[in-house]
C-alpha cells in the first residue's frame, strides 16, 4: 500500500527508484551474495570458536553496530508524512514568481515533518512543549523548506542566545533530568533573566502547548520572508498554516495521562487517520506587508518575538497542504530528512530578522554532523525535483557520477557547462536591498517592547484558557526548586498581567510584588549602561484578537474523533451498532470497549466485536463516551466507572442511554444536568446531540467550582 507508486507524483516517482521489499526475494549479503544460513555463526566444529573468517556474521553485526545516528539536537521525536501542496488561484503572482505559489495548476509534492523540541527520540508525544511544523516543499524550481513551529513567536531575538536557551531547557546537564520537560530550575533561571521571552512563554503556557492532534494545530513561519514578483519588487510576508480541522488541544492533566498509556499519541493519530484515509489538510495563509509600511507598526516586523495581529493585516488563504501518505520507512524519510531556512526559491527571499540569520547557518552545519558529510542532500528524501548539476564533487557517500574533466567553472573545456541562469531564465538573485550601517554588536531600540504582546496575548484569551496558562505556570514553576526564580519569574508576570501574576503567586505562597515602574531587564551586556537596555513600554491599540484564543477556533466536524463506546455482556446491541453507524456517518469512529477482548454478547445473543477491554483502553484516548443500555453490570466495574469519571473530568462529551443511568450514578458527577453529558432513549436524538457536543471539542465550563477526583 505505502510503497510509492511511480506516477503518483514527481517525488513519489523519484523514490520509487529508491524503495525495496524483500517479498519473493531470497536473503543476500550486501554485496548481493545469497545466505542459506542466518542462523549460526561459521565454527571450528559445532562447539567450537567463531571464526573470523565469517564475513557474513561481520557483515551483519557491523552494520548493526552502526545503525544510529546522532539525534537532532532539538525537535529529535517527531512524525513525519507526504502529501501535496496546491494554490488556490493566481492571486500572489503580483507579488511573487515562484510558480508552486501562483499556478492553480501546479501540485507540488510536499514532505511535512511534526516534531516537540526540546524531548529525546524516544521521548513522550505530549510533553508541554513548542511544536515544530517543517514543510518541504518539492517544486519544479528547487526545494522550498518552511521551516516553522505551532506558535507564532521565538523565545529569543537573536540567534547567539539560541545555544543558552537550549541548554536552558534540555535535562539539566549533572543528573540529565527531566525529560522532556520546561518546568525545571535552569529553565525558568534562563526565562526569568531573558524578558524578551515574555511573549513565548504565554504561548508556552497555553493549551497550544498540549494539542489534541498534529492534525488539528496551526503552522507558523514565524520570521518575517519575502515575496519578490517578476519585476524584483519584493513585499514583506509571514506565513500561517490553519488546519481545517479547526486547532484543539487536550487538559494538562490528560495530557500528562497520556504520557503513561500511550507517549505515541500524536504519532499514532496521524498515522492511523492518514491510514484511514482522513487526510490532514492545512491552508496556507498569508499576511502581506508592503515594503513602504515596514515601519507603520508599534513593533518591528523583524523582531520574531512579535506577531502582526490578524486585525491589523488580515490572513489571506492562498492553498491547501494535505498528508496523503505515510512513509515507508521511519529513518531513512522522517529522521534523515534535513530541513533548512535557506533553502528557498526564486519569488522567496530572507530578512535581516537576526534569528533568521542565525539559523541560515545553523541548519546546513547540523546535518554535516548528524548526517555524516556533504552529501546529505543526495539521500532520496532530500533530492530536489530538477537535477542537480553543478561543480560540487566528492565526499562522504557521494552518490552523483559526475561525467567529464571539468569541475570547476568559468571553464573553456566543458564548453562553460553547466551554465549560470538569469533571472529570467529561473536564477535565484538575492533581493538586492540596500544596507548602509556601522559594524555593531547591538540590537535595535526596535526590539524593546518585551511585554505588549505578551499581554495582548493572555487578555485574548477565553476565561478557561486564562485559568490553564495561570494553573501551567504554577505547576510549572512549582517544580523550581530555587525560590528565587519563582520569585523573580513573578516579578515578569506582573509586566504582563498583575490579575495573572496574583494567581500563580497565590499557588506558590508568594506575596506578589509591585509592578516595577521601569520594566527590568536582566540580560545586560557587560559594558552596556543599564539604562541603555532597558524594556520599552508600548501602548497597542488592540485590547484582544480574536484569531490568538483557541476558542473561536472551528468547530464544524467530528471528522477521525475516536468515541470510547463501554460496554458489558447483554449491552444492547442496536444502541452499539445505531450510534456506531451514526458516528461513522459524520467520520468518527465508535470503538467497542468490553471486560475482556474478542467479543461481547448483545442482548440479542450476537457477538460484537470488541476494540480494547477495560485493560489495554484509557479515557485519555478517546475524545467521548457513550454508555449504552444494557450495561448495569459496569455499576461493580471500577475501571470503567473510572473511565466516565475520567471523561467528565477532562470535560469531554459523554452519552448515556436512560437505561444505564445506574451506573452513572456510581460516578462522582452522576445524573444531574451537565454540560457536554446527554442522556435519552431515543438513540437518533441522542446521537445528534452527541455529534453536536463532541464538533465542541470540550466544555470547559465543566472545570468549575473544581476539578472532579478521577
Ligand atoms: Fe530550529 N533548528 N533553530 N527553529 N528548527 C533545528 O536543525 C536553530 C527556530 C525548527 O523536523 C536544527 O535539522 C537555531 C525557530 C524546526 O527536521 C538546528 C535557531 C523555529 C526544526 C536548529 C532556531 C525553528 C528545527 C536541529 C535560533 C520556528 C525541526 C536539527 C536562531 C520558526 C526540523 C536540524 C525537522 C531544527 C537551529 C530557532 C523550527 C540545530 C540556531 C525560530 C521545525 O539546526
């Protein structure tokens, strides 16, 4: 099924050249000799040593033995899938000639990789962390990498703190620990001393750092691009990815649960809905800035701890990216794929936004290292569509054959192949702006508003994302150790929001401190007067966006949402099947959950087949519940009370047949009126208002006066 078929695409063609199976083949060294015994190593008689002479026992346990490669430094654990990208119109050829972004008609093959940051390979799916969101872009005129993350601002404005906040964040360096995790000491030491990361860590904070789904979270390029049209004119751009699934997230508590049951939830999610052919589709969004209004803003566009509210330039939908196909195998696509900001395409040009620069050096000197040499970009997943031909040569693994003397250009022997392109002709031509400045190292007064936007953000936000960010920073820094850096960390919240920082120093048993007058800055170079770095305060005259709280998110399907249907010997068998069917009917999924797996007999005598027993399911990996009739019996059944408890805790909908009102009346929230909870006997009704409940995603509404025990 997965193996690329030739013609799909141009990229699937290129790496069918590339795939193997071992079907109706017989085993073979690598060098192509045949194997009749992969059992036994060569010996001097059958209780003898091992011989060295055994090439093939060496063969195979060296390769073995270098089968790993360095991690990623950062975004180690994520997922990967293939898919296509397709504009909607020509809209953007004024202000762009790359053609993948301005004819309908192109489908370009895309290869989109979802990754947490600051986790190991092996680390839990659902850690609170930055989701990182990196699309390459297979067009006729070379590799376009968007290289983004799921939150629209950086930690940092220049790229020399990037190694501090990385370390920062990674286990701590002495014991290695925790994994996977911000809410530690030199995390919060760092973010406490850096104000500029005021902004990040409200994003940090917020439900966007747990989400329900790769498949339902936004992609942001973060920096400030270009777009340059035919003429060489260039306009200033920030690229959006919005999911048409709408963007949700899970509880912390849930996702914490998750952790334990499942630590591949996300990576499960989009391999099953692409499997079951439920293919994530995102729109690409653009926000245009011409380049005579790069200084209309109260912020700088180059500054990347800063968005553009959607209310002063709105975000026009341009095209749609859908994941179609899973890759075939999991290292040589998802881990060996090398994404790189500066691999763009004539129509897209960089800024000096000083993170952008940084990382236009990182990201080719990363690979070097965890790839093993130049050539990275001739393994299968890397190649670009057009041919590479250029006086490049040699190295580790090179795979090119490069014909004839010449390497090197101008030459007179090759006739002057191959040949420089102008402009016309597909040149890339870097936009020719013009600099004129002294050498300093220095940031720009530009870059000092700290906290206007931190602010924006959190008065955006609904009153239950509020009461998540102020619960995720006193848990977060709960785990601190150092009091002072809670302190401290208290100290920036009150620049933000007094009404947020009360909160979480209230959780931690803090007094709250005076917001200082002067906003203060920490991080001071050496020679530098104080005074000279201090934050800046900046009035917006923007109070909320809309577009920032996942609120006002869509909510128009239940399209993949997996329905936890919990059921015992005599459960009603037309209830199971009837909502199944209705649930299918929508896209969601109804899965049997029963005392033991194999099948639960109806009350009609029929075998139901059963998903998962109360054993290998979980609340946390379901996103409703239904209880049908003819379950009483579940009234002993802890683990399943436990379930609706759990559900209802975690504010999702759950349904009950009237029949079944025993058992929930052993829950802790039990028959009363809830929201998000519907009960009935007439299972059309009862459906409907299910499906209505679960296109809400959660109640939230359900978290007060406080949480359930479950
Ligand atoms: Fe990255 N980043 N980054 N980053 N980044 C890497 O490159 C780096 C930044 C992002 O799925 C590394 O191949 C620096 C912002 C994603 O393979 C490395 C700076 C954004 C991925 C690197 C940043 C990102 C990476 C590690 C500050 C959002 C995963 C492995 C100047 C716009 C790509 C690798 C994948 C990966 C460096 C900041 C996104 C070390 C120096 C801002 C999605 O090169």
């Amino acid at each position: 099924m997965k193996t690329p078929k030739p013609g799909d695409n141009a990229k699937n063609e290129q790496l069918s050249g590339h795939t193997t199976e071992g079907e109706d083949k017989f085993l073979n060294t690598n060098q192509g000799t045949r194997v009749n015994d992969d059992q036994n190593t060569l010996k001097a008689g059958d209780r003898g040593p091992s011989l060295l002479e055994d090439f093939i026992m060496r063969e195979k346990i060296t390769h073995f033995d270098h089968e790993r490669i360095p991690e990623r430094v950062v975004h180690a654990r994520g997922s990967a899938a293939h898919g296509v990208f397709k504009v909607y119109d020509n809209r953007l050829s004024a202000y762009t000639r790359a053609a993948f972004l301005t004819d309908p008609a192109a489908e370009t093959p895309v290869f989109v990789r979802f990754s947490t940051v600051a986790g190991s390979r092996g680390s839990t799916d659902l850690a609170r962390d930055v989701r990182g969101f990196a699309v390459k872009f297979y067009t006729q005129e070379g590799n376009f990498d968007l290289v983004g993350n799921n939150m629209p601002v950086f930690f940092i404005q220049d790229a020399i703190k990037f190694p501090d906040l990385v370390h920062a964040v990674k286990p701590e360096p002495h014991n290695e620990m925790p994994q996977a995790a911000s809410a530690h000491d030199t995390f919060w030491d760092f973010i406490s001393l850096m104000p500029e990361s005021a902004h990040m860590i409200m994003w940090l904070m917020s439900d966007r750092a747990i989400p329900r789904s790769y498949r339902m979270m936004e992609g942001f390029g973060v920096h400030t691009f270009r777009l340059v049209n035919e003429e060489g004119k260039s306009t200033f751009v920030k690229f959006h990815w919005k999911p048409l699934l709408g963007v949700h997230s899970v509880a912390w508590d849930e996702a914490q649960k998750i952790s334990g049951k499942d630590p591949d939830f996300h990576r499960r999610d989009l391999w099953e809905a692409i499997e079951n052919g439920f293919y994530p589709e995102y729109e690409l969004g653009v926000q245009l800035v011409a380049e005579e209004d790069e200084h209309k803003f109260p912020f700088d566009l180059l500054d990347p701890t800063k968005i553009i509210p959607e209310e002063m330039v709105p975000v026009q939908r341009v095209g749609k990216l859908t994941l179609n196909r899973n890759p075939d195998n999991f290292f040589a696509e998802t881990e060996q794929v090398a994404f790189h900001v500066g691999h763009v395409v004539p129509g897209i040009d960089l800024t000096n936004d000083p993170l952008l620069q940084g990382r236009l050096f990182s990201y080719t000197d990363t690979q070097l290292i965890r790839l093993g040499g130049p050539n990275f970009h001739e393994i299968p997943i890397n190649r670009p569509l057009p041919e590479v031909t250029n006086n490049q040569r040699d190295g580790f693994m090179r795979q090119q054959i490069n014909r004839g003397r010449t390497s090197y250009h101008p030459n007179s022997l090759g006739g002057g192949c191959p040949f420089q392109a102008k402009w016309a002709e597909g040149g890339f031509r870097s936009h020719n702006e013009k600099i004129d400045a002294h050498k300093v190292r220095a940031r720009s007064k530009s870059f000092f508003d700290h906290f206007s936007q931190a602010t924006l953000f959190y008065n955006s936000q609904s009153p239950a994302e509020k009461v998540h960010l102020a619960n995720a920073l006193a848990f977060e820094l709960g785990k601190v150790e150092t009091v002072a850096v809670r302190e401290r960390m208290v100290g920036i919240l009150t620049q933000i929001d007094v009404g947020l920082a009360t909160t979480v120093a209230d959780a931690l048993g803090l007094g709250v401190p005076e917001a200082p007058e002067q906003p203060v800055n920490h991080s001071i170079p050496a020679d530098g007067d104080p005074q000279d770095f201090q934050p800046v305060t900046v009035k917006l005259d923007l109070a909320a966006s809309a577009a920032l709280s996942m609120a006002n998110t869509l909510k128009n399907s239940v399209k993949s949402r997996k329905v936890a249907i919990l059921t015992a010997d005599g459960v009603h068998t037309a209830s199971v099947e009837a909502m199944q069917a209705a649930l299918e009917a929508e896209g969601a999924v109804g899965e049997v959950v029963a005392p033991r797996l194999g099948f639960v007999e109806g009350n009609d005598g029929k075998d139901i087949p059963v998903k998962n027993s109360y054993l290998t399911a979980a609340s946390v990996l379901y996103d409703a519940v239904y209880l049908p009739g003819g379950t009483g019996a579940l009234v002993l059944n802890g683990d399943a009370v436990h379930f609706l408890n759990e559900a209802f805790r975690h504010c999702k909908p759950i349904a009950y047949d009237t029949t079944a009102v025993d058992v929930i009346g052993a829950t802790y929230f039990g028959t009363g009126d809830h929201p998000g909870c519907y009960s009935g006997d007439e299972l059309r009704l009862l459906a409907g208002a299910f499906i209505e409940g679960m296109k809400q995603h959660r109640f939230w509404e359900r978290e007060t006066p406080g949480p359930i025990p479950a």
